[in-house]
C-alpha cells in the first residue's frame, strides 16, 4: 500500500487537503444532530396517545343564547350520542388529547414542599375516559359513578380528597420504582390547605392535549390525570368512540344532532383524534422534512467538492500518472491509489468532525433540552461521509486509470 508516498503527496498540496477536511468536518458535525433531532422530532410525533385513535373524536358547541339548564342539556346530548349508530361510548370532557389546549394544574406529593413535584395534564370527565379514550388500565379501578362530583355554573373546583386515575408516566415521576400505587396520595398544589388526590387506578398511557411540551425528554407528555367531575357549561365537549370503521358517519350524525337551526347553538369543534395528531404534529414534520432536504443538499455539496479536488489533482498529475502506467501500474493500482488518498483526507476530516460534532451537540442539548448525541448516530454520519467520500472520489480515480502509458513523453 502506498501510504507514504500518499502522505508525501498531500503535504504537498496543504490547502486542498485543508478545504476538503474542513468541509467533511463541518457537514459530520451538522449531519449527525441533524439526525439525532429528526428521529427524537419523528419518535415524538409518532409516539402511542394511549388513546384508540383510529375510532375516536371530539365535537364542541357552543351556545348564543342563554342556556337555562346546562346539566339537562348535557344529559340529552349524551344519550343522544350514545343512540348514534356505531357509537360506542361517548362522556363530557374538559379537553381532548392532542388538541393544543386544556387545562394543568400542579402536584406534589407532600403539602410541606415548597414547590410542586411536576404539572399534570387535569382531565375532567363526567363519565368513563377511560372507556371513551380506549385506555388500558394496568392497576387498580376506573372511577365509578359515585365518585362524580357536579359542579354548577359559577362553582369552584370542590376541596378534596377525591379519587383519580393517572398515567404510568405520573407514577414514575414522583413516585420512582414504585411498584404498588394505588392508595398513594397526591395534593393538588402546595400548602395546608392543598386538596388531596387519592390514586384508585392507572393507566398505561394518556397523552397530554400538548403531546410533549418541550424537547426535554423529562417532559414526556404523558403525565395525566383523571379527576371525576361534571362541570355545567353552555359550551360543552364530548369525546365519542365508535365501533371500528364508524367513526367518519358518526362524526357527521353527531354534528346533525348538536347544532340544528334554531336551537342557538354553533359548532366549536368535530375532529377526529388522526386529525389532532397530524395538526398537532404538522409543523415537526415540516422541520424534518426541511432539516433531511438541507441535510441532503449539504452531502451533496461536500461530495461536489471532493469530486472537484479529486478531479484538479488528477488533471495535474497526468504526466506522472502516465510514468506509473508505464512502470506497470495496473489500472487497479491506480484507482485504489485515490481512494486510498481520498479516504486519508476525509479521515482527518472526520477525527475533527467528530470534535465538532459533540461541541455542537453540547450547544443544542442545553438550548433544547437533548440529552448526549448518541454514538450510533455519530457512526451512522462517519459511515455516510467515507461511503460518499469514496463515491465522489471513484470517477476520477477511474478516469485516471485509463490515461495512457504514452502520456508520460507527450512533453519530452
């Protein structure tokens, strides 16, 4: 192998081995937050709601006269859903998965703290949202009909305690390894006089209306509650679940049977939870999807520039391409001579990309919230580069192999 004479070579030729370095160290270091960013973007816009998405949708009205009666409302408006065909459960909520906005609230798990041990996504359903959603309750009980609390127009929230149901994700945030919850208890703020919160069930996953609220992965999404309470509104929402393939019928016959003319009533909202999820996770998909284009066209860069120096230093050297074909250098040795040279350059560009990579890496994680770029992604970009690298490189290895043994007396 001549990895002397290569090294002899490209000393001789400092700058073009400086901008070809420099260039596949800047694009690793791009290259591999990009793709640790894409796929945190495309895990996160992808992750399970722990709702049964597929035959699940919200519908909100709204009143523009008075409502003399908002419970009696309420009650026709739920039996009348649960008569539409194909539907299978339908509840009064406070919010929806998804749905961009809602209600928090914070929680810790001793009144003395002085701050609150996280903030919960605070689900108010009169009836099962654990039937409604489709959850799956992996401990304990759902709330039951004598755990409802009403609450009238112009009520506050009623003092605890009160039963709930939370997520997993809840548990294992203020409650780390513990394996036994139910029973445990949980106050709603800080204080003496913090409400109390009685855990009777959990759930493998309820998504927050938000998704996740932050790139920080401590910020899952998924920390929810369920408290039992039927608020009086004039605008109510109702989550409807349907029977598989019923949904799309039973989001128009549920439209039909809230807003008809003259009942001063106006249509707030009918989507259906695939639609919650595309709108919530639109603008994530647009930044990958513009990140892998500008990704893409940076590769395409850096291998336009290995190509054009492999391409000078061939038309340079013709004349002493043309004496070792002449010495017996087979087209073979030619070849594997620049690659082997421009495997050498894009090296060094990725030992200092390398560098560059977890600098920039250290940068975006405090930014956003991104725990250390993961070795797999930096090897996934130190692969990419040398196989492009190689790629670029092969055309005018190729043509150098086919100069002419002759070429070395043209200028004698």
């Amino acid at each position: 192998m001549e990895i002397k004479p290569i090294l002899s070579t490209l000393m001789r030729n400092k700058t073009g081995v400086f901008v070809i370095a420099a260039q596949v160290a800047l694009t690793l270091a791009i290259v591999a937050n990009v793709f640790y960013i894409v796929r945190d973007r495309l895990a996160e816009a992808n992750r399970p709601s722990g709702v049964d998405e597929d035959n699940t949708f919200m519908i909100g009205v709204g009143a523009y006269r008075p409502v003399v009666d908002p419970m009696a409302d309420i009650a026709r408006d739920l039996a009348g859903l649960r008569a539409l065909p194909g539907v299978t459960h339908a509840t009064l909520a406070n919010q929806m998965p998804l749905a961009q906005s809602g209600n928090n609230s914070g929680v810790s798990v001793d009144r003395s703290q002085q701050q609150i041990s996280t903030s919960v996504a605070f689900y108010e359903a009169a009836d099962s949202l654990v039937d409604a959603l489709g959850l799956k309750l992996v401990a304990g009980r759902d709330l039951a009909p004598s755990d409802v609390i009403e609450i009238q127009v112009g009520e506050n929230s009623p003092e605890g305690p009160f039963p709930v149901v939370v997520t997993q994700a809840l548990i294992d945030k203020v409650f780390p390894g513990e394996t036994q919850p139910i029973g445990k208890l949980l106050y709603l703020g800080v204080g003496p006089n913090a409400d109390e919160l009685r855990i009777v069930g959990v759930v493998e996953a309820l998504t927050t209306p938000w998704g996740r609220a932050s790139w920080g992965l401590a910020n899952r999404g998924d920390v929810s509650m369920i408290v039992p309470f039927r608020r009086a509104t004039d605008s109510p929402l109702y989550i409807v679940r349907t029977e598989p393939g019923a949904r799309a019928a039973a989001m128009k016959a549920a439209e039909a049977l809230l807003v008809k003319p003259g009942n001063g009533r106006v249509l707030g909202a009918n989507r259906s939870m695939t639609e919650l999820r595309e709108r919530r996770y639109r603008s994530d998909r647009f930044m990958v999807g513009l990140m892998g284009t500008m990704t893409g066209l940076l590769l395409v860069v850096t291998a336009s520039g290995i190509l054009g120096m492999a391409s000078l230093w061939v038309n340079q050297r013709r004349k002493q391409i043309g004496v070792r074909r002449a010495l017996g250098a087979t087209r073979f040795d030619i070849v594997r001579y620049y690659l082997t040279e421009n495997f050498i350059v894009t090296g060094i560009g990725i030992v200092v990309g390398i560098g560059l990579a977890f600098a920039l890496n250290a940068m975006v994680a405090s930014e956003l919230g991104l725990e250390r770029l993961p070795l797999a992604h930096l090897g996934i970009g130190v692969v990419l580069l040398w196989v492009i690298g190689q790629i670029a490189a092969y055309a005018p290895a190729r043509r150098a192999s086919l100069i002419a043994p002759a070429t070395a007396t043209r200028s004698v």
